[in-house]
C-alpha cells in the first residue's frame, strides 16, 4: 500500500449534483469528526472525477492516497497507522479509488479500517468502487452514494463542452443516444470522430460505440473465466435486447443454452452464477448496462448469431411472438434486406393483440427498417419506431430514428408523421417557437392522406403557441376547419382501434379559438363538450383534453377528475411521455383549485417523471406549480429555487407561461412575507400593459395579488386599471375564485363607507365558490382594515377565522400575519421558546423593524401600514433604542439574525413533531 499527496486542481463536473451534495457534506463534517462514504458506479459514470473534485475541494487538511502496494501486506492497524501519520493531528481526507481491485487480504482491511474509524477522530474516508458486480462484502457496511447516468440535458452540455458546439444535430443526437448517459463513453466516441464526422460532412464510422470503444470504457469488467460463462454473459445479454426492461427470464436463458450446449461433457459441473451477474427469483440481469452492451459486443458473430437462433426457438415454441422475431431477424447472417422477415416484423408491432411495450415495439419496427431495401418503406417503418420510442418516454431514441427517418421520397403522410413526433420531441424538451413550427408543418403534410393526424398537429402545434405565448399564432393555428370524422387515426400510432379523439380535438379546437377571441359565449358548448367526453373516456389523450377544457371553463373539479383519470390511463398503457404531463394539468387544476398540498404532492412527482422522460419543458411547468405551492408556506429557499430552475428553461425555450407563473409565485412569496413594495414591483411587470406583460391566459390570475401589493405601495391608479379587465374575466366564470377575489380588490380601493360591504361580499362569495386559502387572505385583509378602524371584537373574530383557515392548508408564512395582527391587538402570544431580542419589540415596533431591514424607506413603510410618517419615524426611535443600536444597517444584521433562528427554531419543531431527520 503506498500514499501520495494531491496536486489540487480545478475539476469540471457535469451533474451528479446529489452526489456532490453528499461529498460536501462529508467534507465539512471533517474538522470536527470522521465519516466514510461509498461511491459506487458502473465504469465510466465519473467515480474517480468526483474523489478528484473531493480531493480539490477539501482545505482543512491534507489529503491521502491510498493504493495496494504488492510489497507491503496491508493490515487493518497498518492502515490506520497510516493514516494517523498523515494526519498529524489535522482533518484529512483519505482517497481509494477502485478499491473493488485490491486483492481479497486487503479489501478486508480496508474494510475492517473503515469500521474502526466509524464517526470517531477527524477522518474522511472517501472510497470508490465498480458496480460491474455486487458489492464486496469487506464494503457493504458503510454508507453509499450510487451513480447514475447522467440525464439527457447534462450530457448534452458535457458533449457541448468537449467539442465546442461543433458537432452537427444528427450526429450530436445518434452520441447522446448510444451514450446512455456514460459521460466515458461519450467522450470515448467523440474522441474517434474526425471533424468532418463531427460535423456531418461524412458519415460516422460504422456504430459509434463499437467493441473496441465499449471495451475501452468498460476497462476488462466483462472478462470471463470460461466458454461455459461466456455463453451465460453473452445469452443474458442478447435476451436483455429484446425485453422490456434490464432483467430477463431465467428460463429462456436456461432452455436457450441447452439449445446451444445440447451434451454436456462428463463430469462437468455446474458453474456459479457469474459475478457480472444478478438473480432475483427468476430474473437474471446486469450489475451494469454498459458491461452487457460490451459483452454483446464483443461476442464472436457467429455465436451471437447462434444464440438469437436458440432464443428464436424458444420464444416462438412458447407463443411469444414480437420478441421472437427480433431474435430471429438477428440471427441473420450478413447485411442485406431481408424483406420478409421486415414485414412480418412491422406487421406483429402494429398488431395491437401482441402484448409488447412501446420501447419493444419500437425495437422491432426499427429492426425492420434496417431490413428494408425500399427507402419510402425504411423511412415509414424509422418514423413508426420514433413514435413508439416518444410514447415510451425516450425522446433520446426517436431522435435519431427521426434523423434515420429523412427521406424526399416518402409520401407526404409519412413526412407529415415524422415531423409530428419531430414537433411533440421539441414540446417536450426544446424551444417551443421550434415545436410550433415542426407541428404546423406536420398539419400541413397530413392534411390531404390524414385528416385526423393532421388534426392533432394543428392542435398540438397551438399548444406550443399557446405554452410560448404567442397569441397571433395560436390563433391562426386554431383558423375553422371541417368537422372531422369519427373514428379516425390518433396523434401517434398505437395498437388500439378507433375512437372519437378526432372529434373531442375538433370541440377542444374550435372552443379555445372562440375563447381566445373573446366569444365567451361561443366557446363554453364546444368546451363543454369535451369536458363531456372525457367523463366516459379511457385514453390519456382525450382525458387531458378534457382536463384542459375544464380548467379553461374554470371547472376545477371537472380537471382534477380527468387528470387523474389520464394519469391512471397512462400508467396502464405504460406512456412515460403522458404520465408527466397528466401529473401537470392535475397539479395546476389543484393548485386552481386552492389544494397547495395536494398541488405539490402531485408535482414533486410530475417533476421526477419528467426529468425521466427527457421533458425539460414539462419539468418547468411542475417546478412552477412547485414554486406557487411553497409561496403560502415558510419556505423562501424553496420558491427561490423553484423559480430560479423554472425561469432557466422558460427563458431558453420560450415557455411563457412557465415563466409567468414562476414570476408570480416569486411576488406572492414576497407579499406573503410583508414585501408589497418588491411584490408591486414583480407584478407590476406582468400585469400592466406592455409588451413585457406576462403570459396572455394567466397574468390574469395575479392581478388580485398586485392589487393588494398595489394598495399599500400607493399604485392606486395603476390597481384601478387592471381591475377593470379584471373585472370582465370574473364576469366570464372560468376562475371560481375570480368573483370574490374581485370584490377584495374594489374593498382595498374602496372609500372607507363603501369598503366594508365590499369585503361582506367577499367573504360571501368566498363561501360560495369554496377554498380555504383565498377566503383567508381575504379575512386577514379585512381583519387589518378593522383594527386600523378601531373596531377591535370585529377584527379578532376576522383574523382568528384568517388564522385558522391558513393553518388548515398549510400556509404557514400568511399564519404569520394573521398572528401579528392579533398581537397587536392584545391577543394573547404564543410561546415562543428562547428569547430574541426582537421580543422587546412591540407588534406594531416589530413591523416597522421588518420593513426597514428590507431596505424600504419610512415614507414606504408609512403607506405599507397605512400610518403617518410622523409615526414610523417615532417607533423607528424606540426600535434603535430598545435594541441598543444606531443604524439601519444594524437594524437589518439583527432582524435578520433573528429571524434566521426562527426559522431554524421552527425547521427543528417540525422535525421533532414529524420524525424527520436534519
């Protein structure tokens, strides 16, 4: 074993953001007491750049390599020793990296060492290991930080970065593809390019991760001790090709390899299961992706052909016929077409009654376009795998099926139907100016040989108008057109029969039109209509359709019924792509429908599955749900967050409407917070008029709260403007909540004899329309109005009813308001803990010290609380004095500290109430 210090560098990482996270937090622990960290990943994920980033990270002490020394027999004691030494009394981080290759003696005392150490003096150790094979039993004990691929927009970037923009679309999309996410990988085929490659000007080379290029990364993981394993590895990994998942039946292994090794020799025993491999019950797979595709690749070809042979048999003696098949189509021998093997192939993957997955019939289409010699048919059958591959959630592979698609010759319906999966790709994950451009196109091919499927491209062509808030195009998209016939194909090629989609988009189309032309009454029959459908309706499509007619309606109810509904829908078809984007229309419909918990529940799940499904837009839209959701609770960290991602896709993609939202949750955060000058100032920008308002169906649902930011920033003028379109889309009924929130709005403008019944009314229309979060603002605002008007019983009773309806949906940071002004009505406190010395503060003295420590002036701080400046500037004088200081600078350090603690007083109550650990 030998030790040598680290040269510290600067280390560029791509992802791995979680565990970089755990990395830091073993790092930062090191001056003050151990710990021991695991990093397990398959080759070529970026182990040993994330212990070199450690190693240039770590500043409070030295660093300590570790590596086997075949000339020293290592010890427990004899590394901890050396460790000690290195040490000398300081922090130190120690580093193995590849510790799975040490030799078994040394392995368990590395181990044995890691369990000695455990959390006791201040020793990081920090190991690294392969996870081509289950963990060493000397490591399985110490915690773990597992590496995945990296997702589809970070290996982009690092393909970006390595080659400076210069690699053309096609090819940058076949790299991402065959890559998986192996940043190695990827550089390793890069690396192979000439730049006329690069660039498209010629051909790639053959697959651009070949043997030689996967051996490289794997590094020897697939090596095997025996034919008898070889055989094992190389079956699983051919059967792995046409399953719908990473793990593959036991017994088609076994049967197939008596196929292939009919007579055993004598005496011959039974073989273990070999280390690359895993068994759960019947299953067998890979430790690690790459090490199957290597082991693929590197079989002999007649053997691999030999194998799919075996495979074929027993698949298609067992009925199995789609994977059957493709076994067969793969032991073929040599390139050339093979035209009716293809047929039978894209025949059975359009066979609804075939039991198969999206990505398996992906697979075989895309097997029988390689074996086409006809280029219209090769195109058509390329353009059906990059359908299934979007339905599947893998907008990765339908780009370069897409790519592999080009061709002049095909027929206008099959150009039509690529661009459409082309435009769906880009909706999903692209800038949605591009989306609308593919689908309109798309619509325009389609239009004469598919009616129907041209019918989904114009209207998933207004989506992208619709999500860029462009509302010139999303009309014109959305221009009269005949009504359709029923029962025509669907928007992307699914083994299921007919239905009235066509006629559910033909109402949705013609209904939104009317809506966005200001023909309310014009739009609710064809709306409704849809809303209608999706109540009998059991495809995700029609059911978001539904969904989003309702919530165009303002039926909320009727959304949130229909999204889950898509969603169960999706979940059954096993449609990664719809999943995420059901998961958004039933966020937004609860987020409309005043169920912030419910909202977030469902879009922390959106957000994963979009992120999964290579859907960055999607995922902006859920960070923006994210982001209103945490804007009514204690949690300014998490909405900054929240809009800080959001913000970065909208504004690249030209997501409008994402970013409306996120902007909005932004100045709700801050109005919830006693900030209506930055609120007023957030809004103001996308509810005034300009060309810079926000998103033309939503600034709408912020105008209530500019308003109320409006008021006490003495943008009184600009508040009566708003209101008065304000007041035509309340009229229309599409917002339940638009009515009373309209009534607040005149009560907060209002003289004070008129104000009164206005907020009665209200508080009326409130009960109508239902929502504890929206009648509670309004309750604290006319609780507010009656403490200034003296009217002390009344404004108890008004924000005690405020106070418990935030504390029923959670909002936690409004409850705070409601619990000041109670306070400062004499109610009685609660008991707060540890004193601050902000508790020798009045109510009154303590929200004059929260807005000046944000920096307002006391002319601002005056109209914010509705008092003189004469008065501000009083208990500004007993503010200084009571806390013992002499600036506003200083103010704003105390305020600050103390209310850092509250937070971190309350983030504790909440762990202790919960169960949940720091």
């Amino acid at each position: 074993m030998t030790g040598e210090t680290t040269v510290r560098t600067a280390v560029r990482i791509h992802g791995h953001g979680a565990q970089r996270k755990a990395l830091r937090a073993l790092l930062e622990g090191l001056p003050a007491h151990g710990g021991r960290l695991l990093l397990a990943g398959e080759p070529g994920l970026g182990r040993t750049t994330l212990l070199q980033w450690a190693a240039s990270s770590f500043r409070a002490g030295p660093v300590l390599h570790l590596n086997p020394d075949p000339e020293v027999p290592a010890t427990a004691g004899y590394l901890l020793d050396t460790m000690r030494a290195a040490a000398d009394g300081a922090p130190l981080l120690v580093c193995v990296d590849d510790a799975h290759l040490w030799d078994s003696p040394a392995r368990s005392a590395l181990g044995r060492a890691a369990e000695h150490l455990g959390g006791a003096g201040r020793v990081g150790l920090l190991l690294s290991v392969a996870s081509d094979r289950a963990v060493d039993p000397a490591f399985a004990r110490l915690p773990a930080v597992r590496l995945d691929p990296l997702a589809p927009p970070r290996a982009a970037a690092l393909l970006d970065d390595v080659t400076d923009g210069a690699a053309a679309p096609a090819v940058r999309e076949r790299l991402l593809a065959e890559a998986e996410g192996n940043p190695a990988l990827l550089l390793a085929m890069t690396r192979r390019l000439s730049p006329a490659e690069l660039r498209g000007h010629r051909p790639l080379p053959g697959p651009p991760a070949d043997a030689a290029t996967l051996v490289e990364v794997a590094g020897g993981a697939e090596a095997a001790p025996s034919a008898q394993a070889r055989d094992m590895l190389l079956t699983v990994a051919a059967a792995a090709r046409a399953a719908d998942g990473p793990d593959v039946d036991a017994g088609l292994v076994r049967d197939a390899l008596r196929r292939l090794r009919p007579a055993r020799e004598p005496g011959a025993r039974r073989e273990p299961l070999p280390a690359q491999l895993a068994r759960a019950g019947d299953r067998l797979r890979f430790h690690s992706p790459l090490v199957r595709r290597t082991v693929y690749a590197i079989g002999a070809p007649d053997r691999r052909r030999a194998v799919h042979g075996a495979l074929a048999d027993v698949l298609e003696s067992g009925g199995d016929r789609l994977p059957g098949l493709l076994h067969r189509s793969w032991s073929l021998s040599g390139p050339a077409p093979a035209p009716a093997q293809a047929d039978r192939l894209a025949a059975v993957a359009a066979d609804g009654t075939a039991p198969a997955s999206y990505r398996l019939r992906a697979t075989a289409y895309a097997r029988a376009a390689e074996l086409t010699a006809d280029p219209a048919g090769r195109a058509e059958r390329y353009t059906a795998a990059a359908e299934q591959a979007l339905l599947a959630g893998r907008p990765e592979q339908a780009r370069p099926l897409l790519a592999a698609a080009r061709d002049r010759a095909a027929p206008a319906a099959v150009r039509g139907r690529a661009e459409l999966v082309r435009g769906l790709v880009e909706l999903g994950d692209g800038p949605v100016g591009d989306a609308h451009q593919s689908l309109s196109l798309a619509a325009s091919l389609l239009a004469e040989a598919a009616p129907a499927e041209a019918a989904t491209a114009a209207l998933a062509a207004a989506d992208a108008a619709w999500a860029g808030g462009d509302l010139p195009a999303c009309l014109a998209t959305l221009a009269p057109e005949p009504a359709p016939r029923t029962g025509g194909a669907t928007s992307l090629r699914r083994p299921h029969g007919p239905t009235t989609a066509a006629a559910v988009m033909h109402d949705h189309r013609v209904g939104m039109r009317a809506l966005l032309e200001g023909r309310l009454d014009r739009a609710g029959a064809p709306l409704g209509q849809v809303v209608e459908r999706g109540r009998t309706e059991d495809r995700p499509e029609p059911l978001l359709r539904s969904a989003a007619a309702a919530l165009l309606l303002g039926d909320v109810d009727a959304a949130r019924r229909a999204g889950a509904r898509a969603l169960a829908a999706a979940r059954q078809l096993g449609s990664q792509s719809l999943e995420p984007r059901a998961l958004e229309y039933l966020a937004y419909a609860e987020l409309r429908a005043g169920r912030h918990p419910q909202a977030r529940t469902h879009a922390e799940e959106g957000l994963r599955t979009a992120l999964r499904a290579g859907q960055r837009n999607t995922a902006a839209h859920h960070r923006a749900v994210l982001a209103l959701a945490a804007s009514i609770e204690e949690e300014p960290d998490a909405v900054a967050r929240h809009v800080t991602e959001a913000l970065e896709t909208a504004r690249r993609h030209g997501l409008a409407q994402a970013a409306t939202l996120a902007q909005w949750a932004a100045a709700r955060a801050d109005l919830g917070r006693g900030r209506p000058f930055d609120a007023a100032d957030r809004l103001g920008l996308l509810v005034l008029p300009g060309p810079g308002r926000g998103h033309f169906a939503v600034w709408r649902l912020a105008v209530p709260c500019f308003v109320e930011a409006a008021v006490p920033a003495g943008r009184h003028e600009e508040a009566r403007e708003v209101l008065t379109d304000f007041a035509g889309w309340a009229a229309f009924g599409a917002d339940p909540q638009a009515a009373a929130q309209l009534a607040r709005c005149r009560a907060l403008l209002a003289p004070p004899d008129r104000a009164d019944d206005l907020y009665r009314q209200a508080l009326a229309r409130h009960d109508e329309a239902g929502g504890d979060f929206e009648r509670a603002r309004t309750a604290l605002l006319y609780g507010k109005w009656l403490r200034r008007r003296r009217r002390p019983r009344e404004a108890r009773d008004r924000l005690g009813a405020a106070l418990a309806g935030f504390e029923r949906c959670g909002a936690g940071v409004w409850a705070a308001q409601a619990r000041d002004e109670l306070r400062a009505l004499g109610a009685a406190r609660h008991a707060t803990g540890t004193p601050t010395p902000l508790g020798r503060l009045t109510p009154q003295q303590l929200r004059i010290a929260r807005y000046v420590a944000d920096g307002a002036t006391n002319r601002e701080v005056a109209l914010a609380l509705g008092v003189s400046t004469r008065t501000v500037d009083y208990h500004l004088r007993k503010v200084f004095a009571a806390l013992g200081i002499r600036s506003r600078l200083e103010l704003a350090r105390v305020v600050g500290q103390a209310e850092r603690g509250r937070e971190a007083r309350r983030t504790a109550a909440h762990q202790e109430k919960t169960g949940a650990r720091p």
